[in-house]
C-alpha cells in the first residue's frame, strides 16, 4: 500500500483485464495517406494562397485569350479599313439597349448644322430613287448616327446638345472608283440581298455644292458654302424650317429626269456613292462591328490585341527557359568548383551586367535588326539572353554554396560520385524550387522591357503581321484623350499580366520553400 493505493497487481481481478485490439494488428499496418512529394508538398501549399490562384487563374485566362481570339474573329491581324479607324467598341449584347456603354456610340456636341449633317445620312439612305425622305424617317432610319439626342443648352449665341452619336454609322457614304464588273456585280448583290449600296451621285459642280464638301459623300442636298442646307431658290434653312420641309437634294441627273448612279473615270471605272456600311458587307461578308474597338490605322484592337500577348509570352518564355538553360549551368559550375573558378567566372558576369541593357537592345537594332540580319524578335531576344541569365547564375551558385557541403553531398562523394552526377542528382534538385520561382519572376520582367523598349520606339513590333503590346501602348498615346479605348485594353491586359505574375512568382516562391516544408501555416 502506497499512497492509499494498493501495489499488488494479484489482487486485481482478472476480469479487469481486456485486450485493447484483439481483432486487429498493432503493427506492420499500412500508412493510410499516400506520402507527399516535394512537388505535392508544393503544391498543396500553393494552393493555400488565393491570391496566387487568382494570379494563376488570370494568366491562364490571358493565355487562352491570346490563343483563340484570333481563330474566333472575323478579322486578321492585317485586316485594316482606315474608314472605320478609331470607331468605339462595339458588343452586340449592349447595342440598343440606350445605356451608351459598349455600343459603338461616343459623346458629341451638336449645333444645328452638325445635327442637320447627321440627320442627313439617315435621309439620305431612306432616299433610294432620289425621293427626298422627310425629317422623321431620316432621324428614324436604322442608318442615322445620332443615337440619341441631348437636352439643348445656348452657348455664345448658338444652339447645342450634347448628344451620343453612334461611330460605325457616323461613315455614312462614301465616293469609289470600281470596275464596271465590280459595278455589275453589286447591282446584282443588291437584288440578291435587298441591302442598298449604290445611291445617287452628288453634282459636285453645280452651285449647290460647296467646293470645299466636294469630297464629301454626305453633303447629299444643297447648301451653302458654311454648310447650311438651303432651299430650291437658295434661300438658307435653319434647323426647324428643315425638320417641317426636308432637305432638297443635289443629286446628277440625266436628260430625261431620272437620278444617275454611277459617273466614268475612263475606259474600265466608274465611280460610284456607296452606303459604306453595305459596301462593307458586300466585300467581306459580314458587318463591321469590332468589341474592342479599332485604332487608328482601321486594325482590330481584339485581334491585335491577342498577337501582342501571344507575341509577349512567347518572347518571355523563350527568354526564360534559355537564360534557366545558361544561368543554372553557369551558377552550377561557379558555385560548386569555386575558388579560382568562381573568382574568374563571377568577373565575367560582373562585366556583362555592368552593361545597361537599354544599350544592349539599342546595339543589337541598329547592327542587327536594322541591317537585315536578324528580325526583330530574334534581335531582342538575343539581347535580352546576353545578359538576361546573370541573375539566374547568381541564385544557382548561392544554391550550390549553400548545399555543396551537406552531409548527404559528402556521403555521395565517399561512395565515389562524380562531380556530374553531385551536381544533377544530388545538388540541383534541392535548389529546382528556388530556381523555378526566379524564372517565373523573369517573365514579368521581359514583358515589361520589351512594352518599354517598343513604347520608347527603340524596338519596333509595328507591322501589319505583327505587333506587341508596347507598339500598341505607343500607337495610343496621342489618342488617350479623344479616343481613350485604343489604349485602354492593352494598358489593362498588361497591367493585369504585371500583378498576377508577380502574385504567382510570389506564391510558388512561397510553395517551394524548403524551410517551410511539413510546416502548418
């Protein structure tokens, strides 16, 4: 007796006694989860940190987007009608909702004779076989620009309204020049398809017409020299004497009366006064409408768009995988021979890197790339490899520094590995996370220089078969304030490209820590 407690195992019954497992073995048992690798490991803790899902999620999303919006577009890359240059962004789900967003319509001030001016085209196409429409069915024509008008407002003695007006019609008509088969076969598509393209030809001569609009296919009815429609005795009519009584026309007729449609240039061409809109479809089979919008020279955004990422991706990637190629062999050879070897190697790299890269590029354009020799792609890349793998070097060699002397490296050794086989099989694998995350960080880094460099105009992506982010961010900037959407998406696309590369290089730096193995975060 201890303690008032009894010591003596005999004196406890038997029936106290029980098995703890009888039907079961206490050992030799299967592990019930299946053990985790360093990349499991990896990435089970990456996918602990949303953001650098979310980053992975918008890159990938990035990529496919450069991958199949060209296949899902009616246009090409090189598909450029500088008729519709810098027309809005257009996307059939918001069109004629009258919300004004993503409709094709952009804000401008009327005065009655702009107002009159667009108004016109709507009259205009409604007026087929030279009968002049009224003012209602011009402003109701499904081919009147002015989408919707705004609350009028005096302003130096003039009337305005700031009004939204919709930027594919704002084209109106326009005069060509076509062969008399292509004339031919447009009056053949037009009985075809019920869609108008050919309307009567303007007396660019006469006295209703000012010299000045001669060009101009939309100056259909007479006016005078400021613009202002007039009557059949050339007195001037302002806005509401037009609105009650129409415009007058001004159209070429022929002896007997009747409006012509076509006028000779010589033996083969005619030109002719299209509704551009139909002459469009007429030509390419579809309308023109672009959901991004259009630049300046007419191109696609969306198209090009989808080229510059392709072309930035391709050209990051290409440089990460080859300074990873060159810096981990050169890192590798540096860290673990060291001494003398890395004193010689380390200068090298000293000097490539003391040479600003914006000189390095600039060279390589005006002694390469300008000569012919190499395109542009391969002459930035081969600048951005010249010293691009430096960084990559001096993370490996702080790798093999760091491991090189490791108990399991000094076993090998004794059990007379060679310096190849220290260096693949037992070295470089415990320094692959690190190694992996600074490569991923390169290509964030490349997209950004490379949109520099073309920004700066020191490379030039600006082609019709090609072009890049930065070219398209360059081409833009003297639009930002007047047609702002030519820079918006590629500003964004790259912006968010930046952020989430730098999420996600952030995030497998974070995964592939060796420190932080087996740790609960």
């Amino acid at each position: 007796m201890k303690y008032g407690v009894s010591t003596d195992i005999g004196a406890i019954p038997d029936e106290l006694f029980q098995f703890a497992q009888r039907d079961m073995a206490t050992c030799g048992n299967k592990l019930g989860a299946k053990p985790a690798g360093y990349f499991m490991d990896a990435w089970l803790r990456f996918k602990k940190n949303r953001a650098s899902v979310a980053a992975a999620a918008i890159i990938a999303a990035i990529v496919l987007f450069g991958v199949f919006a060209p296949l899902a577009s009616h246009y090409k890359i090189s598909d450029a009608d500088g008729i519709y240059a810098k027309v809005r962004p257009y996307n059939p789900l918001f069109a004629g909702l009258g919300i004004g967003f993503w409709d094709g319509t952009c804000k401008k001030v009327l005065n009655d004779k702009y107002q009159i001016y667009l108004a016109g085209i709507g009259m205009g196409a409604e007026d087929k076989d030279g009968q002049a429409a009224s003012w209602a069915a011009g402003t109701a024509s499904p081919w009147c620009p002015i989408a919707s008008e705004g609350e009028e407002y005096l302003k130096e003695g003039g009337r305005y309204r700031n009004s939204r007006v919709d930027t594919y019609k704002l084209v109106g008509f326009k005069y060509l020049t076509v062969t008399m088969d292509e004339y031919e076969s447009i009056k053949a598509w037009e009985a075809r398809t019920g869609r108008s393209v050919l309307y009567p030809m303007v007396d660019t001569s006469g006295p209703w017409c000012d010299p000045y609009n001669a060009d101009d296919a939309n100056f259909w009815y007479r006016h005078a020299p400021n613009g202002m429609p007039v009557d059949e005795k050339g007195r001037k009519m302002d806005l509401e004497t037009v609105m009650r009584g129409g415009l007058v026309d001004n159209y070429v007729r022929d002896k007997s009366g009747s409006v012509v449609y076509c006028l000779p240039r010589d033996k083969s061409m005619v030109q002719i006064r299209a509704l551009y809109c139909n002459y469009y479809i007429y030509r390419h089979g579809y309308g023109p409408h672009h959901l991004f919008g259009a630049d300046a020279q007419g191109y696609d955004i969306l198209v090009r768009l989808a080229c510059g990422v392709r072309l930035s991706l391709l050209l990051s990637l290409c440089v990460s995988l080859i300074n990873l190629t060159i810096g981990a062999a050169y890192g590798a050879i540096e860290g673990y021979y060291g001494g003398a070897v890395d004193l010689i190697m380390e200068r090298i790299a000293d000097i490539l890197g003391g040479i600003p890269f914006i000189i390095v590029a600039t060279l390589f354009q005006l002694h390469m790339v300008n000569t012919g020799r190499v395109s542009t792609l391969t002459g930035l890349l081969l600048a951005f490899v010249l010293t691009g793998w430096i960084s990559t070097a001096y993370t490996v060699r702080t790798q093999f520094y760091r491991f090189k002397n490791q108990e399991y490296v000094l076993a090998a050794r004794t059990l007379g590995a060679g310096d190849l086989r220290l260096i693949c099989r037992h070295i470089f694998p415990n320094a692959i996370g690190t190694i992996i995350t600074t490569s991923v960080l390169v290509i964030p880094g490349v997209i950004f220089t490379e949109s520099t460099l073309s920004y700066l105009g020191i490379v030039n992506f600006n082609g019709a078969t090609q072009t890049s982010i930065g070219a398209m961010l360059s081409n833009g900037q003297g639009y930002l304030a007047t047609d702002p959407h030519i820079i918006l998406f590629p500003s964004a696309v790259i912006s968010l490209l930046m952020i989430s590369f730098n999420l996600f290089g952030n995030g497998l730096r974070d995964a592939f820590n060796p420190t932080l193995r087996g740790a609960d975060e």
